[in-house]
C-alpha cells in the first residue's frame, strides 16, 4: 500500500508515488527549488514535462495549494524555510491528482504561476511567486494569477474526448424506512426514488454523466453505505435527494444543506479514530501514519469538500429560484451522515414538505419533477463548467 514519508524534517507526504508507481508513465518531480527574492518567495518545481495546474489559498493556517496530475517524486533535496514558506509537502490526493502544500509563516498573495519551457539549464519549470500581506490580511490568489491553466501546446494537436463527470445520487430512505408521509399518505423513499431517477436520465441524456445511484429500487440503505457506495463508484459529487416534514402543514418550500464547519471538525476525528485510519481520503491506506499526518490530510480534504459543497449549493439555489418555491434561506448548513465524506462535494436537497398538502401534491406529479430535476442539472453543467476539466479522479 502506498505510504508517505518526510522530506527536510517537513511533513512530506509521498502516496503512491514509490516502488510500483513509479513504472507508470507519469510526469516526475526532479527538484524542488525555493528562493527568497526581494518582495516574495519564487518557489520552482523542476519537471519531466509540462503539466496542468490548480492553486488556491488556505487559512488557520496560512497555506498555498497546488493541484496537479498524479506525479512521481525523485526529489534529493529542497530548500524550504526561506521566505515565506515555512515548509512543503506534497502527496496523492486522490487517484489522478497530486497535491502540493506549501506552509506559510503569514498571510500571501499569490502574484503569478505559470510554467516555463526548457532551456540550456532547466527543463520544465512550474513557477509560483508568493508575496507576504499584513498580518490581518486573508491569503489569496491575485486576479493575475491563473487557478487553471493548460500545459504547453504539443507541436501537434492532440484530440481527446472529454472525460464523463461522476454523479452520485441518493434517494432518501427506502425499504422498511419510509421516510416523512404526506398528508395524502405519499411515503418519501417513493418521491425520492422517483426524483433520483428523473434526475439520472437528465443527466445521462446530455452525454456529459456517468450517474452512480445508492439505490435504484426500494432498498434499506445505512447512511455510511451510502457514501461508500458513491466512493466506490469514483463519485465527484453526491447530491442526496429528500422530502421533509414540519409540524405545521402551512411550511412550504425548498432547502439545499451542506455540511456545518463544525460538524466536519468532528466528523475528521470521529474517522480517524473509528475506521482505523484506513481509505479516508480517495483509498489512501493511512493506517502506518503519525496522527499528525492524518489530521492534516483530512483537514485539507475536507476544507476543500467543504467550499466546493458551499459553491454547489450555492449554483442549485440560483437555478431552483426560477423552477420552484423556496424555503427562505434556502442555503443552510447541518451535520446530516451522508454529507460528511471528506473527499466528495455533497449537498442534501430537501424538495419540499410532504406535510403541505399542495407541495405533496406537486412532488408526486412527474412534470413537475422533470422542471425541478431540470433545474438541478443545469446547476451541475454550472459547477463542473466552473470547476474546469481539471482535476478528475
């Protein structure tokens, strides 16, 4: 199993970049170069052949990370501690992609990345140019500075079919769990599977999906099987599917919730301790690891999951408006099961409340769970468009 080693007494970590991995023909780190110029830090990584490339900042602490294709590491040495950064590690994020984390002493600006192509010295360089903020600063990306960027052209074209996005989705309840029951004695397992599958041949007709479902027919699922379920399938984003119920029959509307910071905080120990460490993050077996290793690793993944959920959410309730009624806030946030895996941006669509007599009424009519369906696939075209093709599993 892939393991993660130091690097300068740093916190390097290493996931399937040793031993077998490295007969793949993947692109290979040969140096790490970090040097502090007069306003900022250059940090260069010295490369076999050009790449694609995603960065962003973290804070609490302070941090830049890069996204990049799965990588092989044949790194000796590296300079860190100079200038702003503080220290460096890198491993597989998940199956495809490789992450750099560069530890910051303070807040940044991150002026510019790009790649260089090779000269009489070098190969091919990723250069990222890092300049310090005051101390009550947020560590950001400057406008300049590209997040996504493709790799330098190959003399000839190369013409490659785009890879199928994964969605996961989940009807609510099912088999012996009936979920909330509707004033007419609609059960919600039944409107949830009816909207899943709508959802399912939307998705699959543009072309665009592969569609994992964690139960296409009446079946009692626990919620950690859920989860597993859209993780075995290679899921990129789950969207489970819901009906509520509220005392008073008046309460009407859509919600969309996404997983509570603290709840995640808890959740990132609770995995840890309770599965024994092991595939927490896309399959990395990290049960030979220091707790500080694994802390930090889940901690990345799901602050990550996290703002992609918020972003997601953020998308549906923009289309929805125009499709459906709404729940006033409609954004909110909870500790639901099956939103808290660290490696997959998850949301929970409440559909409406079975407990309103009109609502109930509309989600057991196919028409109205088509537009509703529809306006949650163009939030996905939305997400996955600004998300970009990199950075699929």
């Amino acid at each position: 199993m892939r393991r993660f080693s130091r690097l300068l007494g740093c916190l390097v970590l290493l996931a399937g970049l040793l031993g077998a991995g490295a007969a793949q023909a993947v692109p290979e780190v040969t140096a790490v170069r970090v040097g502090d110029q007069a306003s900022s830090t250059r940090v260069v990584l010295d490369l076999s052949e050009p790449v694609t490339y995603r960065l962003f900042t973290l804070a609490n602490p302070h941090r830049v990370v890069l996204d990049l294709p799965e990588l092989a590491w044949s790194v000796a040495e590296a300079e860190v501690g100079l200038g702003v950064v503080t220290g460096l590690r890198h491993g597989l994020f998940r199956p495809g992609t490789s992450r750099v984390v560069f530890d910051l002493g303070q807040p940044v600006r991150v002026q510019d990345a790009f790649m260089l192509p090779p000269n009489a010295e070098h190969g091919h360089r990723l250069v990222v140019d890092i300049e310090p903020l005051a101390g009550g600063s947020e560590s950001r990306v400057a406008a300049a500075a590209p997040v996504q960027t493709a790799s330098i052209a190959p003399a000839m074209p190369v013409v490659r079919r785009p890879a199928m996005r994964v969605v996961a989705i989940d009807a609510g309840h099912g088999g012996v769990d009936p979920g909330a029951i509707g004033v007419r004695g609609t059960f919600e397992k039944n409107v949830t599977l009816a909207a899943a599958r709508e959802l399912r041949r939307q998705l699959e007709a543009t072309g665009r999906y592969k569609v994992v479902m964690t139960r296409s027919d009446d079946t009692f699922l626990r919620l950690r099987e859920r989860v597993a379920t859209a993780r075995h399938g290679g899921a990129e984003l789950f969207i489970s599917l819901h009906a509520d119920s509220h005392p008073s029959a008046a309460t009407r509307g859509l919600s969309v919730y996404t997983l509570s910071a603290t709840a995640s905080d808890k959740e990132a120990a609770a995995l840890a301790q309770r599965e024994n460490k092991a595939d927490l993050i896309a399959g990395v077996d990290l049960s030979a690891e220091s707790r500080e290793v694994v802390d930090i690793l889940i901690d990345l993944a799901q602050r990550e999951t996290m703002n992609l959920s918020a972003q997601y959410a953020g998308m549906l309730v923009s289309n929805l408006r125009e499709a459906v009624t709404l729940l006033p806030k409609t954004h909110r946030f909870a500790g639901f099961a099956v939103l808290k895996a660290p490696d997959i941006p998850s949301v929970l669509v409440e559909l409406g409340y079975m407990s309103n007599r009109d609502e109930e009424r509309l989600l057991r009519d196919a028409a109205y769970r088509r537009k509703l369906m529809g306006a949650i696939v163009r939030a996905t075209d939305a997400y996955f468009s600004h998300k970009g093709s990199f950075g699929r599993s």
